[in-house]
C-alpha cells in the first residue's frame, strides 16, 4: 500500500491545474514514514485523493506522476514511453538514415518529471534527476526495451551529476541493458562526436539541434566564431554552410579535442576550422574584429532563482562585448539556457547590451528548444532555452 501525503488547506489549487510539482510548504502531514523517491499517494486536507507521484527532499517534495490513480507499474512505463516515442516519430525524427539523434523523454515535458532519456543511434541514454527515477530506472529500462525493440542495441545510466546531492546515494552509471554500439550518431548527415560516458549532460547538446540547421544556412562566405563551443555541434554546422573561416573556443581542453574529432570526421585537412582553448571572456577581450558570425551559447549562468541577479549582468557582459566586436552586417546568434532567465528578461538584456555598445541591432529570428524538448502546458518552468539571431549594423 501506497504511503500518503495530505495536503494543506487550499494548497491543491496547483494541483487542479495539473501543475506537476508540490512544494514542501504546501504538505500538512506524511503518514506512513515513506523513504526519498517512494511512490506516494497525495490527498487534499479533506481527504479526496487527487495525485500520485514520487516523494523527495528539498523545496519540490513531491513530483507528480500521474493525475489519475492508477499502479506504477510496467504497464505504466511503457504506456508513457509509448507515448513520448510516437510523437518522435510523428515529429519525423525516427527511422531515418541520415538522422538518429533525438531526446525520446523530456521531463515534465512527456509527464515523467524527473527522467531524461535521448537516443544516439542504436544507445539509449538514461538519465536521472530525481531519485524516484533513480529507484524505477531497472522498471524503466525495461520498458523501454520493449518500446524500442531493435531500435536500441545498448541503454546507459548517466546520472552521477544529476541526482540531489542530499539523498547521498550512488548513481551506478553503466551499461545497465545491453552494451556499447558501434554506429555513429547522426544529425541531419553530419557526424557528431558524443561522449556519453563522461561528457557533458547525456553527450550532446540535443536541445541546439535545429538552430543548429538554422545557423548553417547563413554561413555562407562569413567568418564564423564559435564561443562555447562544447563538441562543435555549431562549427560542424557552419563548415557545411561554406564559411570563409571556423574558429571554435572553450575554455575546456577535452571540449575542444571533440570538436576537432567532429571536424576531422566531417571535414578531414580543412584549413578553414582552427580551435583555442581560452576563457571566453578573455579571448572576446583580446580578439580582433574579424569576425561577422558569432555564436554565444554559454552554459547556464544561474541554475536557481538565488544567482539570477548575477547571471542577468554575466549575460550582459558577454554579448556587450561580442556587439562592441562583431563586423557592421554581423550576426549575432545568442542563448541563454538558465531556466529562471525568462525570455523577457534576456532581451531586456540584449536591449542594454547593444545600446551599451552603441551598436544598431535588429531581431531577425527569435528561438528556442526544439519540439523533441516538449513543454508542458502546465509546467512553464519548462521552456528553457531562449535565443534570438541579431543582425548588427
């Protein structure tokens, strides 16, 4: 038997509007002393069940599984999976020759807060970041095994930097189904480098996918530099739109060693791709003004409500600088993931920068995660990425 929480008065009114996160302020009581990432029953304070989900410590204490009373079970599982992999597939990401790079679970997003799951190739990447999904990832995996079927040769579990630190549990990342694969992630025909045994999040930044394709198309005979620039995903981009030059910048040596192996996969002897491992702001600081595309994608500035402050000024920072730099006829392609940056926020930002700089700037495209990252209607927490391409005069 499920053990219950039982909310305060009026505290269900998030809840009514399927909102899937219930805050620590709003319980009143927990009967039955169940462990972190238990699945729970949650009651109102005059007793009507309304929602099942995984119980957790810290500020969000419960998350929501369901809005229906039904069994957390391998039917479960595999009905959501299902789910999110169909609108994949209807998305056209799936069964393709010259694409297999897709998120198949996006959070809250395919209501199942707290999992992550992304396909490269024929490896499932599974990743935790609550510990109720650390508790049903065997469940889960087995599940998606089924739903899959000989579409995945290998699942991973990656969550040693993703669980709450709190719950002092060890992730066992690993191989937990099958094996390794040896075929190569795909993103629209371009090769990319994936590490995801000790890269960054699951292996790459999915989430760039399409601003990356959007990028390629205005490379054309432009000197392209890429900040940020992780495994390269944007330089391999700009390569294939036919720049003049392709400089990438990270201030992390193995980043920068993937970008090459993508550039060397891709565009084997091609002098127009050079790299620098160098802190950003120092290397913008130093710079010429060669450059009439830059791409800033920076990793996020503030990860809660406490540093926004502090990021809103770091965002500022960086794209004043790239205004004062950049080429008259430049493009300017800049993001913020910082989930508490609202877009509003963030081109308040711009707005500051380019009038700092004393440049002419105008909105040419205004972007964000692609369709394989679902928001939630209910959940706007969700939206986080946000970019804008800026035409500088």
């Amino acid at each position: 038997m499920r053990k219950r929480v039982i909310l305060k008065k009026g505290k269900e009114e998030s809840l009514q509007r399927f909102h899937p996160w219930i805050f620590s302020g709003a319980i009143a009581s927990i009967e039955g002393k169940p462990d972190e990432g238990d699945v729970v029953d949650v009651f109102t304070s005059d007793g009507n069940w309304i929602a099942v989900g995984h119980i957790q410590m810290g500020s969000i204490a419960v998350r929501v599984l369901s809005f229906e009373n039904v069994p957390i079970d391998r039917e479960f599982w595999v009905k959501r999976l299902g789910t999110a992999f169909a609108i994949r597939h209807s998305l056209g990401l799936t069964d393709r020759d010259d694409h297999n790079i897709y998120r198949l679970v996006h959070g809250e997003g395919d209501n199942l807060p707290g999992l992550i799951i992304d396909i490269y190739g024929r490896m499932a990447v599974m990743q935790a970041h609550s510990v109720g999904m650390h508790c049903c990832r065997m469940e889960i995996a087995d599940a998606l095994w089924e739903v899959m079927g000989d579409r995945i040769s290998g699942i991973y579990y990656k969550s040693e930097g993703t669980l709450p630190f709190k719950a002092d549990i060890k992730s066992g990342d690993g191989y937990i189904k099958g094996g390794p694969v040896d075929d190569i992630p795909l993103e629209y025909g371009i090769k990319m480098p994936v590490d995801w045994i000790s890269g960054q999040k699951t292996g790459l930044f999915i989430d760039q996918r399409e601003n990356r394709a959007l990028l390629e198309r205005y490379s054309k005979g432009r000197s392209v530099l890429n900040m940020f620039c992780y495994t390269g995903g944007f330089s391999l981009a700009a390569l294939r739109g036919g720049p003049r030059l392709v400089h990438s910048v990270d201030s992390s040596a193995r980043a920068v060693e993937l970008s090459l192996k993508g550039v060397a996969d891709n565009f084997p002897n091609d002098e127009r791709h050079r790299s620098f491992v160098e802190d950003a702001f120092r290397f913008l600081d130093g710079m010429e003004s060669v450059y009439d595309l830059i791409i800033l994608d920076p990793p996020a500035f503030a990860k809660h409500r406490g540093a926004l402050k502090q990021a809103l000024i770091g965002y500022r920072r960086l794209n004043q600088r790239a205004f004062e730099k950049i080429m008259p006829g430049g493009l300017l392609f800049t993001f913020s993931c910082s989930q508490v940056v609202a877009k509003e926020q963030f081109r308040t930002v711009l707005f500051t920068a380019a009038a700092r700089a004393g440049r002419s700037v105008k909105i040419l495209h205004q972007l964000h995660q692609p369709a394989d990252h679902p928001v939630n209607i209910f959940h706007p927490e969700g939206e986080y990425l946000k970019g804008f391409v800026l035409a500088v005069d």
